[in-house]
C-alpha cells in the first residue's frame, strides 16, 4: 500500500451505487459499530484493521424505489 496519507477514499455501495466518501479514523476504544448504507441499508464494512471507517454520503442514487404497495 502507499506510505502517502490519503485521509478519504471514495465507495460505492455495491448495491445501489450510492458514493460515499470513507474517511478512516483511529478506533479508541474497540467498539465495533454498526453501519449501514443510508439509501438501500446494505450493511458496510465499519472497521478496517485498527481503523473506524466513517462514510459521507456524496453521490445519493437516483431514486429508483419500487411501488410495492
Ligand atoms: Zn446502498
């Protein structure tokens, strides 16, 4: 991996393409939380080694729900 400090990585959610922004933080304390994705609730990957992954939201998918009523 790169020695370089890239503080954001950009993802996508594999299942409705959302784009989000990660930003990998320092973990404190060991809790594990959970995250899921804000458009479809796919749950994402909250921790990376000894890191916190926290996601932003950037690139909302278009709305494309079905009308299942
Ligand atoms: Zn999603």
């Amino acid at each position: 991996m790169l020695n370089k400090l890239r503080p954001t990585t950009l993802f996508e959610c594999p299942r409705c393409s959302a784009g989000y922004k990660v930003v990998r933080a320092e973990a404190p304390d060991p809790t594990s939380s959970e995250i899921a994705c804000l458009s479809c609730g796919e749950p994402l990957a909250g921790r990376e080694g000894a890191f916190v992954l926290k996601y932003f939201l950037v690139d909302a998918p278009k709305e494309r729900q079905r009308r299942s009523a």
